[in-house]
C-alpha cells in the first residue's frame, strides 16, 4: 500500500517538496533563475564542502532531559561559568568572536544568573552558536530545543500551541535552572514562547527573571505579515496553506523526498527570508539550511497554525518593570522589524535595537550586535563585572 517511487511518484514528490518551499516563504522565481546559473552537481560538492567546515553547531554542554506536563522528553544543555559544562571542553570556535568585553562578569563560584535560550520554528539550540561561543565561561547558560527540534522528542499534541510551548519553557526551567535569577532570551518562536511563560506564570516572572531579551519576534498580529510580497497573493496562499501542510504532513516520507529533490530552490528561499546582506559567509547560511531542513514536514504543519493565533501584547506587561532588550534586523520579512518596535512601546524602560543589513536570523548574521546587546542587558540586570 505504500507510494512508489517511480516516475509519477518522484514527480509527484518533487511538487509536493517545491509547494511546501514557495508556499512557506511566498515565491521562488527570482531564486529558481539565480540556482540554473550552476551546474547541480557543482552546487552538491559545494554543500557537503560547506558541511564539512565547522564550526557552527558543534559547541555542546552538559546535556539534560526535562519532562513537559504531557511527558514529553525536552532536551537541553548547560554551560557553567567555569566552563565545566563544555562537553567536549571547547570554548570559542574559529571565527564566532570572542567573549572579551561583553561586560559579563568571569566570576568564580556559582553563577549569579541564569541565561535561559529558546530558539525560533525550525532551528535548534544551536541556532545560538555565536552568543554561546562569545558567553561560555562568563555566564551559566541553558540552550534548549523545542518539541520535535533538535533533539527534543515530539509528544502526542498536535496541533501545537505557543501556550504548550511556554509550558515547556517552564519544564526547562524547573529541571535545569529551578533556582536563582533568570534572564530569558528567544528568538522569533522562542520570543513567543517567552511571552507565553509569562502569560502563564507571571510569578516565576515577578520573583525570578532578571531581564529579557525578545529578538526578531512578534507578539501578534502575524496574519499581517507580507513576506516582502503583495499582500492580496500572500492573503490567498494563507487561506490555503493550512489545508496543503497537513495534506503534505500525511504523505511526510513522499514529501522529504521531493523536498531533498528540490534542495537548490530550498536554500535560496532559505537565504532570502533568513539573510539580507550580501556578505553573509555561504557557511553560515549552509548551517541555517540544514537546521530548517532537519524539521520534518509533519512538523511544520502541526506548528504552522499557532502561528496566526498568537497574541500576547498582554503578557508582556509581566516584564513591564525589568530590563529588556528588543532587538531586530531591519530587512526581516518574517517578523518584521515593526513588531518589534510594537514590542518595545510596550515596555516603556526596554532598550530597542533595529540591526542595519540584517534579516530574520539577525542571531547569525550580525553575531556581533546581538552579542553586545544581550552583554549591555546583563549588565543592566545588575549581572556585569561591577555587579557580580
């Protein structure tokens, strides 16, 4: 009973890959024509080439495992400040930057904060490589992966919620850090997530988080998104999409292989709605192609629909009173800098950062910036060299 893989079934496969690409990001022309320029076989040798130049991704701590409320098995791991929990005992790789002057204290001892990472839809913990290079050994950290990434396990609910997501946050924190000051950091889904922590339990807010960082995220009002693109055709992919994705989800064996047959039109819609600047190292953007292309399809469209139900402009009232950083690229067609900026309106006392040249994964494109700014909010967290 199962689908061939013959002719009509690859070609069927190959459609299934390419829909599930332009519907997701919008349109591919533009992409499609810059790929034809290269021969496949050359764009092949230069992504395993890629593959095999770290060092991005190959940073680990000391792994755990937390138990979301459904038991589901939810993977992290941690770095100390004496940098006892660097698994392989690296710290800074070649060319992530170094952790001097990010105003983080080098105490010895215990931490005297914890900085808890979570990562957007389709990434991994280790999406945060650079920030984890460049904080190793200054600061206890706590990178996780959302359920079905990474190395988290799946769990029976779907569709997926952010509330569940913000749940699962609070698992985390519960196994990894469940004492001492926080500092909350997210990234796109994993800035929602925080929101829905907050909304959740606002007083693990009140009497543990000493600051947060919302980077590259929105608090809703995702259906207005354009995606750089006509609105009145992104409006009528919408209505559909959902439908498509969990059509495609139920055929996830037949559409990762029309989704590997079309790998060179999945990587320019990677770059175009993950980069903006023209000098981003080819590495890099190889890197966020296979995080985004680990996650299976079924995954995709169990997620997809929290999306558009997101808002919790309320919840970031809970953070109305701590140091808070809100952070963006400037070109991110997929939160726009904008709701960021709605972001920071909504906590008065938060500093707002627009990154020049940027795109979506501002974390990896603009290491820097990102870096400098989370070190400026721990020290205001009253956790920098003269506050330790």
């Amino acid at each position: 009973m199962g689908e061939t893989t013959g002719g009509g079934g690859w070609r069927r496969a190959g459609f299934a890959g390419a829909a599930i690409g332009v519907l997701a990001a919008g349109a591919a022309a533009g992409v499609a024509v810059e790929r034809l320029t290269v021969g496949r076989s050359v764009r092949q040798k230069a992504r395993l080439a890629l593959d095999a130049t770290g060092p991005y991704g190959t940073l680990r701590g000391t792994p755990g495992r937390a138990l979301a409320d459904d038991g589901t098995a939810l993977a992290y791991e941690t770095d100390e400040v004496d940098g006892t929990g660097a698994a392989d005992g690296t710290g800074s790789a070649d060319g992530t930057g170094s952790a001097d002057g990010t105003g983080v204290s080098e105490g010895a001892g215990e931490a005297p904060v914890t900085v808890v990472f979570s990562h957007g839809f389709c990434l991994s913990q280790d999406s945060w490589h650079y920030q984890r290079a460049a904080l190793r050994g200054r600061v206890r950290t706590v990178f996780w992966d959302q359920r079905g990434h990474g190395r988290s396990a799946r769990g029976p609910e779907e569709p997926v919620t952010i509330d569940r997501l913000g749940r699962d946050l609070k698992a985390v924190i519960d196994a990894a850090a469940p004492e001492g000051p926080l500092v909350l950091v997210g990234h796109s889904m994993g800035g929602m997530t925080v929101m829905a922590l907050a909304d959740r339990y606002p007083e693990l807010i009140r009497d543990r988080v000493a600051g947060v960082a919302l980077i590259g995220t929105s608090a809703g009002r995702l259906e207005e998104v354009s995606y750089g693109l006509p609105l009145a055709g992104v409006n009528a992919v919408r209505r559909i999409l959902p439908g498509v994705l969990r059509a495609l989800g139920s055929q996830a064996e037949l559409v990762e292989k029309g989704r590997r047959a079309t790998a060179d039109l999945f990587a320019g819609l990677v770059k175009k709605y993950s980069f903006a600047s023209k000098d981003v190292d080819p590495a890099v953007v190889r890197f966020a192609e296979r995080m985004i292309e680990s996650v299976p399809v079924d995954v995709v469209a169990a997620f997809y629909p929290a999306f558009g139900a997101h808002d919790k402009l309320a919840a970031l009232a809970a953070f109305r009173d701590l140091p808070a950083l809100a952070l963006a690229g400037d070109q991110d067609l997929v939160t726009p800098a904008s709701h960021t900026e709605a972001i920071a309106e909504a906590l008065p006392g938060s500093r707002l950062v627009i990154v020049p040249d940027a795109g979506h994964l501002v974390m990896l494109e603009r290491p820097g910036a990102v870096t400098d700014a989370l070190a400026a909010l721990l020290a205001g967290a009253g956790e920098g060299p003269d506050n330790g």
